[in-house]
C-alpha cells in the first residue's frame, strides 16, 4: 500500500490543471468536509497551513477585512477607521511602499493602531502611519509579524 507523499506524488504526475482539481478536488473536498465535522481542530491547522502555502504568513484581502472589522476601538467604534483604499493612500503620502509587508497587512495593522492608541496619538494621522510602518518593519522580526500577531495574539 502506498503511503499518503507516495499517492500525492503519482497524482501529480498522472494529472495537471483541470484534470487536478477535478479528480483531486471532489475526494479533498470529502475528506475535509469529513474532518471538520469529526476533528475542528486538525481542520483548523490543516486550513491555516494551506492559506500560508497559498497567501504567505500575510493577510489576504478578506482576512483583514475580516480581523478590521472586528476591531473594537479605544474611541468607542467599531471597526476600520480607515478602508483599504484610504489606508494604501495614507501609505503612499509618506513615501511607504510595501515590500516587507503587502497592502492587506498594511490596512490591518493601520487601524489596529489607530484602535489601540487613539487616546495617545488622538486623530494625529501622520502619528498614526509612522507607528504602523515602524511597527511592521521591527528589525527583530521576520516578514509576517501583522498576520502572526492576529493569530497568536488577537484571534
């Protein structure tokens, strides 16, 4: 009997593209169906490791709106204070680009500031942008620290 690395490795060999997703797919889709019902928490990291194979230890569009909108913020608010769109603008005003983190990381950790310190920097947006750029460019932590911090520490 083959072992699980063996079959996956015939698999990819015998099939590529569509003719992948349509053999593979339909039998993972029941697996994972399966153990998300019989073991939430092995379904949970096995899901967590495909989104860091897929996305990098980086938020995703969707993740971050996700984690933003939960935010509750030390102004009484709820949510973004900036939207994606205003967070990249806010980014590119200071001369920000993103290589050590992407958009989605940036638009998180903005408003995560912002929902954390808002009585110490108190709508001083300039304050605000430096902070989270200094925050996701710590020297002391390898690329990935926004989508690990929501991991380990808020979710």
């Amino acid at each position: 009997m083959y072992n699980w690395e063996e079959m996956f490795n015939i698999i990819c060999k015998k099939y590529t593209g569509e003719a992948l997703k349509e053999k593979y797919g339909a039998c993972m889709e029941k697996f994972m169906r399966k153990l998300k019902n019989e073991n939430q928490e092995l379904y949970s990291e096995l899901m967590s490791g495909l989104y860091v194979l897929v996305f990098g230890e980086h938020f995703n569009e969707e993740l971050a709106k996700e984690a933003v909108e939960n935010m509750k913020n030390a102004d009484g608010t709820i949510g973004a204070h900036w939207t994606l769109q205003e967070s990249i603008e806010a980014a590119k005003n200071e001369g920000i680009s993103f290589k050590q983190f992407n958009e989605y990381d940036w638009f998180y950790v903005l408003n995560m500031i912002y929902s954390d310190f808002y009585k110490v920097f108190n709508g001083n947006t300039n304050m605000y942008v430096k902070t989270a750029f200094e925050w996701l460019n710590d020297i002391d932590v390898k690329p990935g620290k926004a989508y690990r911090y929501y991991l380990q520490v808020v979710k």
